[in-house]
C-alpha cells in the first residue's frame, strides 16, 4: 500500500533557527507530492506542491521542498523560523486520480 | 470566492443519535472529498464524491456511515447512531480536477459525543 511517513511527530526549534521536517514516501508510480500547514482549529492550508519539473519547490512564507526520487524523499525546510509558524505540517502523495494520502503530521513548535 | 464550506463548525450529540455534516465546494469544484482526523494520526481518507456519483469509498466504515453529493446543493456525510468513537474532526475539500493540483480544504466540523 502507499504510504507517507513522516518521521519526527514534534520539532521544537528556536525563532530565527532554520528548520527541516521530514517526509519520504512508498510508491513505485509517478508521484505528485504536497506540504500542507495547519494551525489550531482551522483546515489544512497548501504551502507547496511538486507535480514534476524542478525538483527544488517554492511554497508560500519562506518554505521550500527538494523532491528526492532515489530517497524517496519530500523534506520541507525554511532557513529561518517565525513564531507565526508554529502549527501542524502534513505531507501528502496523490497519484493521477487517487485520493491524497497523509502522513500523521509534524507538530513545529518555534520558541521565543 | 468563497473557499470550501463546512457547518456546522462544531457538533455535540448523545450516542445514538444522528450526525449530519455539510459540504460546500469551491465554485467550479466538482470533487469532493472528506477525511476524518484524530489526534496523532493525521488524515485518514473516508470517501471520495462527484456529482451523484461515489467514485471511493474504501476508507468508509461499513456500518453507519454514508456520503452523497447531489446535483443540487452541498455534500452530506451522515453518521447514524453515534458512538465515542466518532469524536473527530471531519474535513471536506474539494478539487476541480481529481487532485492533481492539490485540495482545498474546509475548517472542518468538530463532533462531540456525548
């Protein structure tokens, strides 16, 4: 079955401080690869996507993404944290039609 | 232009009874899916719907549960006799073409039981 792990549940970090979160994926097909951010009681919010092309990805607030097709790999960085970006980051895979998979989410506390 | 819409935001309701949760797509979105989200573990798909159709439903519980996406109007997902169990936060979002660009998610509804 295809799947998304990611591998750190909580990742504390100091404001200022550059941050990766980590995510690899299980697939043997062409993949379509996605960071979503959530923050406290609201929906998932699209931070950055990888369809194909470049491997490196731009998202919106600072973020980044490199798809690694040999590691099977989507980590997610940004060189220096804000304490607006304490929330909860989810990975996803989706193939042509199939409903996105998740991963159980990484929950990025930025310390003051 | 209204993103995803979902009511209630939150939902209380003594097992037993039943659950009915609203969903509004993106104008020009025709896909629509709903996830279900427990504490630490993420999103876990239950179906996904266009118009009058059921195109997956492999992560819908047998028993219970239900989903429609009618011409008119939004997406429903119908839990009947409640248990603890189904205390979550239940996501709808929508697409205009099956995924491939990403979703765009509702706030979700926030159901008790009680």
């Amino acid at each position: 079955a295809q799947s998304v792990t990611q591998l750190d549940s909580q990742v504390p970090v100091f404001e200022e401080a550059p941050v990766e979160l980590r995510c690899n994926y299980s697939s043997s097909v062409s993949v379509y690869l996605f960071w979503y951010v959530q923050y406290p009681n609201q929906g998932l919010q699209l931070l950055l996507k990888y369809l194909s092309g470049s491997t490196l990805v731009k998202g919106i607030n600072g973020f980044e993404a490199e798809f690694n097709k040999s590691q099977t790999s989507f980590h997610l960085r940004k060189p220096s944290v804000h304490i607006s970006d304490t929330a909860e980051y989810f990975c996803a895979w989706g193939s042509g039609n199939t409903p996105l998979v998740f991963g159980k989410g990484t929950r990025l506390s930025v310390i003051a | 232009n209204a993103g995803v819409m979902q009511n209630p935001r939150h939902l209380v309701r003594r097992r037993g009874q039943e659950a009915r949760l609203r969903c509004s797509p993106m104008k020009g979105h025709s896909h629509v899916y709903w996830y279900r989200q427990l504490p630490e573990e993420g999103l876990k798909f239950m179906v996904y719907l266009q118009k009058e159709n059921i195109i997956d439903e492999s992560g819908m519980p047998k028993e219970r549960f239900s989903a429609e996406f009618p011409k008119e109007g939004p997406s429903i997902l119908r839990i009947q006799q409640v248990v603890r169990g189904d205390s979550a936060a239940y996501f709808c979002a929508s697409s205009p073409n099956g995924g491939d660009y990403g979703y765009t998610f509702g706030s979700g509804t926030r159901l008790t039981v009680v």
